[in-house]
C-alpha cells in the first residue's frame, strides 16, 4: 500500500497540488498503472546492454561455469572467464597495505578470552528453553554444521573479489604455476580448487532450499491471494481518483480563486518592492555625484548625512548587489577625504577670520560656514580643531604686535630704517609718549581680537550645546518608546498568530499596517538628495522603502546660535555626553588661553622695551600712566574671558617692585641730601607747601594742582599752620611731608605696591628720626653741615619739626590701613613702632635742653655766695640765661610745651639752690644771709614769671630751705 500513490491510474490534476507544492508537472508525476510480476517471469526477448537488470543474475556458481552460451568450454576458469589472452602474472603487494600477522590480534585475544569465558559459564548455568521440535534442530544443527565448512569470507556482507586480498584468500596464486600454468600438477590443483567450491555452493543451495521450504505455505499463500490484492488496489484506486476528482473541483470552485487573488496581491507587492528597490538603487547611485555637488558648496553636514544614508542602505536593504558590492568601501575613501577637507578648511577659516582688518566692525566672519564645520567636525569625532584654533590665534598675536610696530615705526621721520634693521632695536628708539601710543595701540588691538576670538567660540559653544541637548531629549524619547512598545506587545494577542500563507502571520500583518503611517514620511525625507523622489503612492510599497535605524535618524531639532543662525541638529552624533562636555569646558579654557597668549606677547614687548631700563627710567607720572594703562588692559581682558590672566599682571609688579625701589632709593638719597646740607634753622614756608598742608586737613593725601598766579602773589610764612597750631620748621621737613605724600600719592595709583610702599615709607621716616637724631643730638652737623655749636633753638626746632611728623602718622596709618586687606593690617604696627620711636626722640630732646640749663646752674651755683649786693651777680646772670632759653624756644615749642619745660628747668634750679644753701649752712631763721637769699629768690622769680607765658607758672620756691631749728 506504500507505492498505491505513485501507481495509482488515476491522472493529478495541477489544481489540486497546489497545497503540496508551488509548481507542477504532470509528466513527473503520472505513471501508468502496472500489474504486479509474476514470481517466475520469463526472460525478456530486448535487454539493455549497459544496465544490469535482476534477469542477468545467475543461479549458482556451475550454471556460470557451464553456461551453454559460451563459444568454448575451457580447462582452465581464468581462461575461461577472461579471454585466452590472459598472462598469469605476480602481483606485487601494496606499500600502503600493512602486513597483518597473529601477533596483532594477540591483545585483543587477551582481553576477550576472559569475557568469553565469563559468556560460557552464564550459557551453562542458564541454558536456553527448547521450546520449538528437537528435529528441527537436529536438522539445524546438521545444516549449521554444513554450513561451518564453507569459509567465513564468502559470508561477507562486504565480500567483492576486485579486492586483492579477498582475491588472494579466494584463489591463493600457491596452486598456479606463474611459468604459465601448463603442468599436469597445476591442472589439478586448478580442477581440484573448482570442485571445491562447487561443493560450497552445493551447501549454499541445500540450506537456501531447506529454508524456502520451511517458509512454503506464506510463499503459497501469497501466490493465492495476489489477484485478490490486485482487486483491492484496483478499488482503492478508483476510490482515490474519486475523492482526487471531488478535492479538485472543491479547490476550483472554494479555494483556487481566493488564492490565486492572494498571490496576484502578493505578486504585485513584490513587484512593487522590486520597483521601489530599482529606485532606491538608482537614488543611491547618485550619491557620489550628489556628494561632488554638495562638497562644491561647502556642504559638508549635507554630505556626510548622505554618505551614512547611503551606508546605512547598503548595509540594510541592499545588501548583497553585486553592482554595489565596492560602493561602500568607495563612500569610506569619501569620508575620509571629507575629514581631511573639512579640517582644512577649518584651518583656512581660522586664520580668515582672526587674520582679517581688526578695524572691521563685523565680529563673526561667515556664521552659516563655521556652524556646518563645527557640526561636521563634532559628526565625525575630529575634536582636535580646537589645537589649529589655538595654534592660529598664537600666530595671530604675535602678528598683531609686528604689524603694530611697523606702523608705527613708519610713522616716526627720526628713525632710519635702513640704518637699524632689527625691529626691536626700531622700536627701542621711540621715545615715551610713541612707545606708550604704541602700546595703547596693541592693547586695543587686542581687545577687538578677544571680543573676536569670544564670538567665534560662543558659536562653538552653542553648536556643542545644541549637541549636547539633543543627546539627553533622544535619550528620553527612547525610553519613553520603549515603555510605549512595551505596553503595546502586552496588549497584542498573540493567539491570532496562525500561518495564512507562505509563512506570513497574521501579527506581521497588524505591524505592518502599524508601520505604514510613518514610513512613507521618513521614505521622502532619508532620499532627500536631488535626484531623488518618492517610493511609491501605494501604501503596500511605503514599508519596504526605509528601514528602521533610517526613519529615526530623520528626528532632529534646531536651536538659533547667538548670531541667529538655525542649527539643524540630527541624532546620529557619536559623541557621549562625557565628550561634548569636555569639549565644551576646552572651548572655556581656549578662551582663557587666548587672553593668556595676549598677556604672554604683551609681556615678551614689554621685555623687549625694557632691556636697556627703559622702563626703570620713567619717573612717577609716566609709569603711573603705564600702571594704569595696563590694568585697565588687565580688566577688560578678564571681563571678556572671565578669568584674570597672570603674566601681565607679574610683569607688571615686577615692574612696579623695580620703580617702587628707584622710588624709594631717589627719595631717601634725596632726603639724606637734605639732612646733610640743613642748618637747622627756622626756613619760611612757601604757599605751595600750606595748601599741601590744607589739603591734607580736608581729609585727602594728595599733592594738590600747582597754581602758578596765585603762587606768585602770596608771600611765604614765617611757620607752618596745621589744624591752628604753628609749626615752626627747617627745610627738609617741609620736603619729607611732600616726600611722604609722594609715597601715598603713589599708593593710590598702584595699588599693588601698597605694602611695599608701607614698608619702604616707615623705612623713610626711621631713617629721618635716626639721622636727625645723629646730626642734633648727636652733634653730627658739626661735622656735617659746619655748625659751630648746637643751640638750644636747634634743639627746639628738631623736636617741633619730630611733633609735626608725629602729627601726621595716624593720617598716614589711616591711608594705608585704607588699602590694605584684613590680613594685611598686622604691617600697620611699623607705624605704631615708628610713633614710639619719634616719642622718644622728642623726649631725649627735652631732656638735653633741661640738662643744657641744669650744667649751667651747677656751674653758677656752685659759686654762689650769700652777700651783698641783692640780688647777687649769679642769680643776675641765672635770670639772663633763663630769658635767653626762653627766648629761644618760645617761639618754637608751643606754650604747654614751653611750660613744662621750664617746670623741669625750675625744679632743677632749686636741686642745685637747696644744695648750695646745704654747703653753704645757710637756714630759714630770719636772719640776713636768710634774707639776702629771699631777695634772690623773689629777683629770680620776678624775673622768670615776666617772660612771656610764664606768668602762671607755679614755682613754689619754699621748698629750697632745709628745715631747721
């Protein structure tokens, strides 16, 4: 029954295979129907000479050897099998085929003989049960034995005699004769090897037969019932063709249309596939020339986003053309010439840009070109633009400096250029006033290339943010996708999943419909190059146009850069958040950078000018302007950039640190001049310097503007009027208080020299305490100067020139304490030190005028005697030199002062009075020498309380008498 299908009568028709296959034939398929053979057919009248068929196999091996129709009968089988040509020849054993001995089976015979006889022992303990007729196992057993004398070779399944060893074991060459076999010995040996194996075969057969006749009565049987069969099969046939018929005309009318429609639908559909691929590949042919034309205008973005689309649909939906198969590695080249291109002409914008007049007012040289190099650049990963920016803008500056300069030298007549070669040495030759222009001129300069510089990189910046921004929005958008995707599978039946046709699903058929919308949208946009046009207009085409990855790099934003140009960002950047933001700080730091590289060529000009000292020439007003200049220079650069560049800032204090010690050094040489030519006599004191005085008590340190008319008609004063007191000073005072406003002055126009200036100032005022103090006190300006003798009024007149700068110390401290830091205020106690210094030097001064009278009343007194006449010649003459002293320093000190002096002078007078009334034994008793000396006291202070200011003056001369009885 297995073959009834393909022998069956009844004719396939096509229409009923088509649930088994897509195409038929009926010429395969059909076959006649054949009756089955008969058990002994006859031999066929017309064989095949070249196919075996079962009708040239033999019986047994004697019906081979006698087969009546050979030509001849021969004696021998090779002879008689192969020809009479046949040469009976040795034949040379193989060198690939391993000679096999007993010894290679030695192992294997140790290793089962023991299992054998394991095997015997279980056969002896459990024989089998006879459960079949002992006869015919006796006769089994004879046949069995029979059988055992045929060798086991020719029981085989593999036995062929083309084999040289089966051959060889078959017929062994031993009994031949390789001279040619023509002995009676080898006849023999010939015949008796052929009756040999007529007697295997004679076995064979018997045991074939007994084996045919035990299985008799199935074979009978069969032969009986096959016409039966063939009845049957008939039957079954025509039942098949029937049911055959039934299914066709059921497949005809219910099935064969609705799937002749399927497949016209899905025909079209795949035609239109092949159409819209046909386009997609003529679109993706002209990309390199679309590439050509957008390079040609500086597209860069355009044809980088054309080169990935391209990729994208090489790699995705046209994968395997053979037309495109070197297209992709072709748009690789591309790319690679595109980054090469773009960082070239990035170099070239970068030097157009910053090298362009700096006297043109526009900031942003081609917004619209630097953005799609930007966007480029960051689209490919060559973030290394921003070292050719660096490298062009240290360039740029030193360029900016030379054209300066040249400029300017051109504009002097005085300069010989072909004298002086060098530009340096050109520009070493300018005075002041050129050189200071000058480098007015290179700092503005360099204001508008910062302010330039600034805006190119805010619209880098702004790029990298758009950028940056993008990447978090696509990064939210994917996940809420995904949370959309995930809720729309969870409500998707999947039960409805059944095979329709052709491997196609129903759920395919729900997401294809759910793609349809947005494909056709995304199919316009990704072949948006200028040869390119829509898929299709049908719906069942739109899907097939795009892919997945190319419709959602379609999604992009624009952000408006700070000059108003629209940035077109798309979502298929390969830079991390992590880079862009690195990026976006280096584009911070480059902005620092670039105010640096202004300072640093500043600085290196400055150096250049300053090699022969030029700059440590420039008095106060000049290189305050210079101070000035260049911090304001300092403040700009750090208002554009956000961040106060150092170098200019060190040049700068190292030079101040330099003026601020030729300052100091000129002032103190000055003032050491001064010491060592002052007299120390009373100098008038000019206008100039009162109203320098004036300005002060109005609360400001400063020199006050010079006015000449006035000056002139105003005649100098015999002292010094502060706050309503009368200074009466030398020279060289008058020039310190100008020196110590000078170093204040200073202080406000450098602020940065405020401590050094504190410093070197309370270096200044020691210096005048200590030399004054060596040239009175000391009686140095005898040497010095050539004064005869130091006079009480030199004496009086140091110590009111000392109070007049004690006056203005706490002034000074005030200043100072103004402009320092907090933690700078420690520096203040160089004042407070100086104060006690000056305190004590005023001191030792009252201390020498009292100790000037108290020698003089220890030389007269000690002479006293106590006569007649009244009042005495010595206290006549202590009543001159009193007067004398005052008259020199009354006019000098001031009142209180004055009277606290003579205080001390008087106490001393009545010291060395009561001493030499003790020597004298002269007592308060009311005797003459008693009122001689009362007549003496009341002259002495008579006299002392006339001079002026000493009226009040409590003397309280009783206490000269020793109490005595």
């Amino acid at each position: 029954m297995a073959s009834s299908h393909s022998s069956s009568p009844v004719p396939q028709g096509s229409s009923s295979d088509v649930f088994f296959k897509k195409e038929v034939d009926p010429t395969k398929h059909i076959r006649t129907v054949q009756s089955l053979p008969d058990v002994c057919p006859k031999e066929p009248t017309v064989t095949d000479q070249h196919r075996w068929t079962i009708y040239h196999s033999k019986v047994n091996l004697p019906a081979a050897l006698n087969d009546p129709r050979l030509a001849k009968r021969e004696s021998d089988f090779f002879t008689k099998t192969w020809g009479l040509d046949f040469v009976d020849t040795e034949v040379i054993p193989s060198f690939y085929l391993p000679q096999i001995s007993k010894e290679h089976f030695t192992g294997y015979q140790q290793e089962i003989s023991q299992r054998e006889k394991t095997h015997e022992k279980c056969k002896n303990i459990c024989p089998p049960k006879d459960t079949f007729d002992r006869s015919l196992l006796h006769t089994h057993d004879k046949s069995r034995t029979d059988l055992e004398q045929v060798p086991k070779i020719f029981m085989k399944p593999d036995f062929a005699l083309d084999d040289s060893l089966t051959f060889n074991s078959v017929l062994p060459w031993s009994h031949f004769n390789t001279a040619g076999g023509k002995g009676n010995r080898d006849a023999a040996s010939s015949k008796l090897l052929q009756e040999k194996l007529s007697h295997y075969l004679d076995i064979v057969e018997v045991n074939i037969a007994h084996q045919i006749s035990l299985r008799s009565e199935a074979f009978f049987h069969a032969m009986t019932s096959q016409h039966e069969l063939q009845d049957y099969l008939k039957k079954t046939s025509q039942a098949v063709k029937m049911l055959r018929d039934k299914i066709a005309q059921i497949d005809k009318v219910m099935c064969e249309g609705s799937l002749l429609i399927l497949r016209l639908a899905l025909t079209r559909n795949n035609c239109v596939k092949v159409y819209n691929k046909l386009k997609l590949m003529a679109t993706v042919h002209q990309t390199q020339p679309t590439v050509q034309v957008l390079l040609s205008t500086s597209e860069f973005v355009g044809a980088l986003d054309l080169i990935a689309t391209t990729q994208e649909v090489l790699q995705q939906e046209l994968q395997g053309i053979h037309s495109f198969r070197h297209l992709g590695s072709q748009l690789c080249e591309l790319e690679k010439l595109i980054d090469k291109m773009m960082i070239a002409e990035f170099s070239t914008y970068s030097h157009s840009d910053l090298n362009r007049p700096l006297e043109d007012d526009c900031q942003i040289l081609e917004e619209e070109r630097l953005v799609s190099l930007v966007f480029g650049l960051l689209k490919q990963r060559k973030l290394n633009f921003l070292e050719i920016y660096a490298e062009e803008m240290i360039i740029t500056a030193k360029n900016i400096i030379k054209q300066c300069v040249i400029n300017k030298v051109s504009q002097i007549e005085d300069i010989d250029t072909d004298v002086v070669m060098k530009l340096a040495d050109q520009m070493r030759m300018l005075n002041f006033p050129q050189w200071f222009d000058l480098l007015k001129d290179i700092f503005s300069k360099f204001i508008i290339f910062l302010q330039r510089v600034k805006a190119t990189l805010n619209i880098i910046h702004s790029v990298v943010l758009s950028v940056l921004d993008k990447n978090q929005r696509t990064r939210e958008l994917e996940e809420i996708s995904q949370q959309k995707n995930a809720a729309k599978d969870n409500s998707l039946d999947t039960e409805v999943a059944y095979l329709t046709h052709e491997g196609m699903f129903i759920s395919d058929a729900f997401t294809e419909g759910e793609l349809t919308p947005t494909a056709g949208d995304t199919t316009s946009q990704r072949n948006a190059s200028p040869n390119s046009e829509p898929c299709s207009s049908d719906s069942v085409s739109e899907p097939e146009c795009t892919t997945d990855s190319s419709s959602s790099k379609e999604h992009t934003s624009s952000s408006v850069t700070p000059g108003g140009v629209d940035i077109m960002v798309s979502e298929d950047m390969k830079l991390t958040d992590l880079e862009l933001g690195k990026l976006a700080n280096s584009i911070q730091e480059l902005l620092c950078s670039a105010s640096d590289t202004c300072h640093d060529r500043s600085v290196k000009f400055l150096m250049s000018r300053a090699k022969d000292g030029f700059l440590e020439k420039l008095n106060s007003t000049e290189f305050i302007t210079l101070s000035r200049l260049m911090e304001t220079f300092i403040l700009d650069t750090e208002q554009i950039c956000g961040r106060k560049s150092m170098s200019l800032l060190g040049a700068l204090q190292s030079q101040a640190n330099k003026f601020v010690n030729r300052f100091h050094e000129e002032r103190k040489t000055k003032l050491s001049l001064l010491l060592d030519n002052e007299r120390w006599k009373q100098a008038d004191v000019p206008a100039e310097f009162q109203d320098l005085v004036d300005s002060i008590s109005d609360g400001k340190i400063a020199l006050p503007e010079k006015k000449s008319g006035a000056t002139e008609e105003r005649k100098p004063a015999e002292v010094l009027i502060v706050d309503g007191q009368q200074y009466a000073v030398v020279g060289t005072v008058l020039l310190l208080i100008r020196i110590i406003l000078e170093y204040c002055q200073c202080v406000d126009n450098i602020p940065s020299v405020t401590t050094d200036m504190l410093i070197r100032l309370s270096d200044l005022l020691k210096y005048f305490n200590s030399r004054s103090c060596q040239l009175v006190l000391g009686a140095g300006a005898l040497q010095v100067v050539g004064l005869k003798t130091i006079t009480t009024k030199n004496l009086a007149l140091s110590s009111r020139c000392l109070q007049l700068i004690v006056h203005y110390i706490p002034v000074i401290r005030a200043h100072f304490e103004a402009r320092l830091q907090p933690k700078q205020y420690s520096m203040l106690r160089h004042f407070d030190h100086i104060t006690k210094d000056y305190h004590d030097h005023i001191a030792e001064i009252s201390a020498k005028l009292v100790a000037i009278m108290d020698s003089l009343f220890d030389k007269l007194l000690s002479k006293y005697e106590v006569k007649a006449p009244v009042p005495s010649a010595c206290f006549r003459n202590i009543c001159k030199q009193m007067a004398k002293m005052h008259e020199a320093i009354f006019d000098l000190l001031p009142e209180e002062q004055t009277q606290m002096l003579f205080l001390r002078i008087n106490a001393s007078y009545k010291l060395h009075l009561k001493k030499q009334l003790s020597h004298l034994n002269v007592i308060n008793d009311g005797g003459p020498q008693n009122g001689l000396v009362t007549a003496d006291v009341a002259f002495y202070t008579g006299n002392l309380q006339a001079l002026k200011g000493l009226k009040d003056l409590d003397l309280n001369m009783a206490e000269i008498w020793e109490q005595k009885r």
